[in-house]
C-alpha cells in the first residue's frame, strides 16, 4: 500500500484536483470555482476532496490565490475568491476528517517546479508567475519559504523602478504600487504597452488589431511577436527587461539555482525569456548567481494542483517524524 495525497489548485474560474502516490499525479479533475459566497465555496472545497479519498490517502493540499497564515490554515485575504478572515485548514480538517494544509498558489507552482520524474531535483528555486500580477514562490533548502507570518514572499510587490530623488512618495498609493515588479511586469503592464504601441503605430499587427476590435491585449502582443511583428515584439522585449531587474534583485537575495518564469504571458517564451535573462545577469553583483539557470516552468497549469499534492506529502510526512 502506498500512502496518497490530494491536492487542489483554486482559481477564480476553475478548481483542479488530483492525486499523487508515488511521485505520479493523477488526471485532474476540473469543476468551475464557486464565486456567489464563502460557504458555497467551502462546501465545494469539501466535495472535491471527498471525490477522490480512499483508504490509501493520507492528507490534502490546498493552493488559493490568498495570502495565508501557514501554521494556523487561516486565509487572511483573497485575489478573485471569495474567502477572507477564514480558518480554512481548521473547518476543512473537521468536515473531511483528513489533515488538511493551505498555502498560496503560487507556493505551490514554486515546490512543484522543483520536482521532477517523481523526486524533487532542486533544492534552492525561485518562481515567479506572470499573469494578471505577478505571483512568486521561494524553495530553500528543499522546503518552501514563508516568513514569519507564512505569507512569504511577495517578490510582485518589491519595487524595481520608483524616482527617489525627492526622497519616498507621500502617498504610495494602492496596490500594486507604482514602480513595483506588479506594477511594471505583468499582464496587466503588458495590455498597457500593447496599447500605447497600438495607438502609437497604426499600421503594426497591434495597431490593426485595435482598430478591428477597438482594444489590444498583451495576448495580442505575444500573437504578433510570432508573428514577426516590430512592435510586439518590441513590447515583450520591455517587458522582459523589467522582470529581469526583478530577477536580478531574487538572484542577489537568494542565490538560487534556478529562476523559473511561468503564468500566462510566460507562453510568449524565449521572446519573454531572453531579454529577461540578458538584464538579470547585467544587474547582478559579480560573483552572485553564478550557478544560477533562469528558465521558463514546465509543470504549466498543472504545477498548482501538484504542488498542494506535493505540500500535503511533505507536511503530514514531517508529523509523522515528530
């Protein structure tokens, strides 16, 4: 008998879940996301776990979009869920009768991207996932880092681009804050620059692109950069640029062995990547990072369903040791 463990990846539209035993994960099962209330979802959480417990399970994963207190499973916030102020290990453990252990999802992404072929082959890995934001996860030592609080790191949130020669803004505003990694990398900064670029040459891909549709998106963006476009491709280069300033300041505070990119404009690939790579390796100190590979994820949008599995496994394995 070989001990399982579930785990569940929760988005803002879709819930996958699956199983892991012997370094294998099983075909995920996908069910849309209950958005109308808390309770709605939590019974959701409870019936996904449910459809796959047998005899041989040992625990469950959980990853949301969340900033989480680790050691109590407590969800402090949300991003496109409605779960906040909830002890969500506590209920889900005395409802399903499993241990059950919550993490953010892109914790999750970060431990599942350093396994492979059924073991873990990395054990020092930094991930950031650009998508809407940008999400990041930190392994050292073979086991995720969380800070203090569990709510470790937000790597989005440091800043890489903010005019300080009138000392800090009074007002830094919302979140993300202007000249944060969030603010200047992700998706949303790549619709921003798909946009300008757009309106500012009318005859690009981009720019037919918007005067059929009447908008532009950063998917836009990677379509033509395939395509050959100029201006696409000009805007993934900046792009890039900028999280490679944010690459460069995780390599000089972790050393890692690897940087990985993933989320949903990492699939503009080695037009993303390059540029990346090239400013990181400019903007770090000499001597630092010299072991380190930056490269793109290659779990994709099952690495949140395998990395809860993966959490629950290392977790319940460590209480057993106790």
């Amino acid at each position: 008998m070989s001990d399982a463990f579930i785990g569940l990846d929760v988005g803002g539209t879709k819930i996958a879940s699956a199983t892991l035993c012997d370094g294998s994960l099983s075909e995920s099962t996908l069910a849309h996301t209950r958005l109308d209330d808390q309770a709605a979802l939590i019974e959701q959480l409870v019936t996904a776990i449910e459809a796959l417990d047998g005899p041989d399970v040992r625990a469950a994963g959980i990853g949301v979009p969340s900033v989480v207190d680790f050691a109590s499973g407590r969800i402090r916030s949300s991003a496109n869920i409605p779960l906040a102020d909830v002890p969500l290990r506590e209920l889900l453990s005395g409802r399903v009768g499993l241990p059950v252990y919550v993490d953010n999802d892109a914790s999750c992404a970060a431990l599942a991207e350093a396994f492979e072929d059924g073991r873990f082959t990395c054990d020092h890995l930094v991930m950031l996932t650009i998508g809407t934001g940008v999400g990041s996860g930190t392994v050292l030592g073979g086991r995720l880092y969380r800070g203090v609080t569990g709510a470790a790191p937000e790597i989005g949130h440091t800043t890489i681009g903010l005019d300080l020669s009138e000392g800090a803004p009074a007002d830094p505003g919302d979140f993300p804050q202007p000249g944060s990694l969030e603010a200047l990398a992700s998706g949303r900064a790549l619709d921003r620059l798909a946009l300008a670029a757009a309106r500012a040459e009318p005859d690009s891909f981009l720019g037919r692109r918007l005067a059929a549709d009447g908008e532009v998106t950063g998917h836009d963006c990677v379509d033509g950069a395939k395509g050959g476009d100029e201006a696409a491709r000009r805007c993934l280069r900046v792009l890039g640029e900028r999280l490679g300033i944010g690459i460069a300041n995780a390599i000089s505070l972790y050393d890692p062995l690897e940087v990985v990119i993933g989320g949903g404009v990492a699939t503009a690939g080695e037009r993303l990547l390059e540029p990346a790579t090239r400013t990181a390796f400019r903007h770090v100190l000499p001597g630092i990072g010299t072991q380190t590979k930056i490269r793109l994820a290659r779990h994709g949008p099952r690495a949140g369903v395998l990395g809860a599995a993966l959490i629950a496994a290392q977790e319940w394995e460590d209480e057993q040791d106790d």
